[in-house]
C-alpha cells in the first residue's frame, strides 16, 4: 500500500483556497478537526463555501465558541450549506443582513446528497420537503403515485474531516458518533485531509474495523487536541 503524506495543520489550511467548497465533518463541533480549523482561522482563508451538518456552537454571551463557529464569525464563508444554525446566532444575523448565503437543507437529504456526489450520481429522489417552500425551484417527479423532489448530488474542492485512528495507508476508523459525516464527504470532494487522534503502521488495523478505505484519502494531520 501506498503510504499517505502527514502534513501539518498548517500545511492543511494551505490547501484550502479562497472561493473553495469545503466539506467539514462533525455535529457541534464532534468529529471536526480541530487544529486544521485552528490554522484556516489563522491563514484567514475567505470566499469559502462551507457544507457542513451545522455551524456549531457560539454563545455570545460568555464568548463561547466551538468547532467552525470562529471562522464564522471571521466571516470567512460567503454561502453556508447545512442543516442546522440554531446555536449560532451569528450565522442567523449574517443570513438576515444578507452578509453570507445560508441554504437550509434537511440532514438526510444533506447526507444523501454528498453520498450521491462520491457515488457519481446525478443526484436523488426523496418526499422530504414535497408541497413545502424546500421544493421551490426543485424538479418534483412522480413514481408510482408518489411525488419525490430531485436532489442534486454535492462535490466539494476539499473534505476536512476528523477520524480516530489512521494506518499510514489512510485507511480509517472513527470513535463512535465523530463519525457522521466523514465518510460521506470523504468519497465527494477533490482533495481529502483526515485528521487522527493516532497513526499505526499498515496492518495494525482490523480490516473489518475499517470504515473508510484509503484510497480516497490523500493527506493525514496528527492531531494535537488544539480547543
């Protein structure tokens, strides 16, 4: 197997360029990779297009912050694709003030349609949203006496994604509910950067523990727990 480069947080951030569309795993902040977030705070990367389950937790009355919140309110995103924002006012004021771009996309249909965007499909057909303002501007097609919307798949630039334990190959495991997202988003984007609690040699790994092969990975950070 070929071994996979292990890159800085830095090096990370350096890969992320201004106007990119970048996947980032995690549900509040669980499972998203917290030093590569650290260095794209501090490279100041802006124009990006996050697509992520949520925009994490801020709290502006005792300054709490975690996950992608910082780069938020860094304003580092000019269009927010995710599922949830109701922990971060500071997205609700930037979408109101028509500063950023929020599209609201209910989290199957998110999930689904990342999944849809690593296994080359065009997109997919669901109920949700069916004769409510989700199917504006949407195809809705009929199946058997159901109506469905047409979904279209999602691909992103570059996945940023959190896993717990990497071979040097990139193959991956994930700790329990970290996983979320990072599987998806690991099949959909153009560049992937893992980063993992530990990296073990090749074979130290129970195959059937495995969950996202390393073929689609391309870069691996060691994390350092950054907060």
């Amino acid at each position: 197997m070929i071994e996979k480069k292990i890159i800085s947080a830095e090096d990370a951030a350096a890969l992320v360029k201004d106007g990119d569309t970048v996947m980032l795993s995690g549900f509040m902040a669980c499972g998203s990779p917290p030093d590569i977030l650290n260095a794209l705070y501090e490279k100041g990367t802006k124009g990006m297009t996050l697509v992520c389950n949520d925009t994490a937790i801020y709290n502006p009355k005792n300054d709490y912050m975690n996950g992608v919140a910082p780069l938020v309110l860094k304003k580092q995103f000019s269009k927010m694709i995710v599922s949830h924002i109701g922990t971060n006012p500071e997205t609700q004021r930037q979408m109101n003030a028509g500063e950023a771009e929020v599209e609201l996309v209910p989290q199957g249909t998110l999930a689904e349609q990342i999944r849809a965007g690593g296994a080359g499909l065009g997109g997919i057909l669901t109920p949700t949203g069916v004769g409510t303002e989700v199917e504006e501007g949407k195809q809705v097609i009929e199946v058997d006496g159901t109506k469905f919307l047409l979904e279209k798949a999602r691909k992103g630039d570059i996945a940023l994604i959190k896993a717990g334990t990497a071979d040097k190959a990139g193959n991956l495991t994930y700790a329990k509910s970290s996983r979320n997202f990072g599987p998806l988003m690991a099949t959909a984007c153009k560049t992937v950067v893992v980063e993992v609690d530990e990296i073990v040699e090749v074979g130290e790994l129970d195959p059937e523990c495995i969950v996202t092969p390393g073929f689609f990975v391309d870069y691996l950070v060691q994390t350092k727990g950054a907060k």
